[in-house]
C-alpha cells in the first residue's frame, strides 16, 4: 500500500467528523454528497470508525458522533497548557458583562474556539467549543484577521467569500478597510455578519514577545452590543490585557 493511500483515508475520515461536528447526524447518503465520496466508501469508513467508537450508527441509519469527542476535547483543551488560566477570566468576564465570552486560537483560515463561558443572554450563538469561525466574519475571525502574524494579503486573495448574512464583508476591498479600522480601533466589532440578531466584540492576544496568539470575545443580542459598545469594549480590552500576562 502507497504512503499516500492511509493519509488520504484520514483526510476523509477528518471530512466527516468535521462535517458530523457541524451538521449533526447525517445519512451516507448526505455525507457521500458534502465530503464528495461513493457512497459504498461512505458506509466503510462509517464502520471504521465505529470499530473505533468515534461514531455510531443511529436506528435511521444516520451516522452521528460519540460521546467520546467530549472526553478527547476535554484532554486537547488541557493539553494548551498555555491557556490553563483563562477559564477564571473568561468566567470574569462573562459575569461582567452578561455577554458568552470565548477564546479562540488561530488554526489556518479560521479561529477555533478553545473555551467559553456562557453568559446570562441567549442560546443561539454559533460559535461554540471545537467550532470555528472563518476569518472574514465574525468578532473572532476578523481580530485574527487583523492581526495575525502571516498578515491578511494571502487570505483576502481568495475573495470574494461567501455571504452568511445580507451585512457580511465579502470582498478584498470590504476586509482590507476592515483590518486597517479594527487595527487601529484595537478590537474588532461584528454586527449581524455572522447570524442575524447577534453582535460580538473581539481583542487580540499577544505573546510577551508580541506574537498573535489568539482571540478574546464576546457575543450576545446585536442590540446589546450597539447600545452599550464602549462599556463592552472597555471590558473585553481589559480581560484581553489580563490574559496576556498569563502566555
């Protein structure tokens, strides 16, 4: 067998949790559409990983994930021994503000979030732990966007990007204009461009030696965030402050 067939079927297998993750319980036949696999591969790789007790096949036939993920979550989140401390400040932070606060590290396009703290508002929030934003959109991906250390030229490239909400920024002009306000605001502000109803803030985080390390937020009723944006701001920047000292 060649070396690159057993990484191929990982990259599938990685395929369809991640889809799984995102959609919920899915039937071959829907998996074979989305992760673009026979549907006679789909039903292999389903036993698979079953063997493997990553999923499970529902009495529908749908194929669903285990509660093992929440065992092998709670270890790749304490393995980031980096952010052992921010559970206190994103508890802090959440209590303050009565907003969801999240931290997000950034992996390729997008900003995955690591922890949250759930706050008193509402449960719709897209962003979740183990869930990700895409760059262009959202408090957290935009921050890491404009921030990051590889810069936004080779990303904002393949623009235009695909519209979530009627006030999502989809091209390379929208986005640029972006990264050079939030830079220079210090925090980025998401209004309705990921889910309609919902506003979040995000700030940087940096490393002592001024590397990107991540993304603090905080997310609630758009409302919210457009009456009382400096009082949330000011919060959020000073949770951001108190994190840093903790890389």
């Amino acid at each position: 067998m060649s070396a690159d067939k057993p990484m191929a079927i990982l990259a599938k297998a990685a395929d369809v949790t991640e889809l799984l993750a995102a959609r919920g319980p899915l039937g071959p036949a829907d998996i074979a559409d989305e992760v673009n696999m026979p549907r006679s591969s789909v039903y292999r790789l389903a036993d698979a990983l079953g063997q493997a007790q990553l999923t499970e096949t529902m009495t529908d036939s749908r194929v669903r994930l285990t509660l093992r993920w929440l065992r092998l979550a709670d270890a790749a989140r304490a393995s980031v021994t980096e952010w052992t401390e921010a559970r206190r400040v994103l508890d802090e932070l959440a209590e303050t503000t009565g907003q969801t606060a999240f931290l997000s590290l950034p992996r390729g396009d997008e900003a995955v979030c690591l922890d949250w703290a759930r706050g008193r508002a509402i449960n719709v929030l897209i962003l979740k732990p183990g869930r990700s934003l895409p760059l262009y959109a959202g408090a957290a991906g935009r921050i890491t966007l404009a921030f990051r250390d590889e810069g936004s030229d080779d990303y904002l490239a393949q623009a235009p990007f695909p519209q979530l909400t009627p006030v999502t920024l989809t091209t390379a002009a929208q986005l640029r204009r972006d990264v050079t306000e939030t830079r220079d605001r210090g925090f980025s502000i998401s209004d309705e461009d990921v889910t309609i109803g919902i506003g979040a803030l995000g700030a940087p985080l940096h490393s002592r030696a001024g590397r990107f390390n991540g993304a603090l937020s905080i997310a609630g009723l758009a409302e919210d965030f457009r009456s009382g944006r400096d009082d949330l701001a000011a919060a959020l920047l000073a949770s951001a402050r108190s994190l840093i000292s903790l890389d």
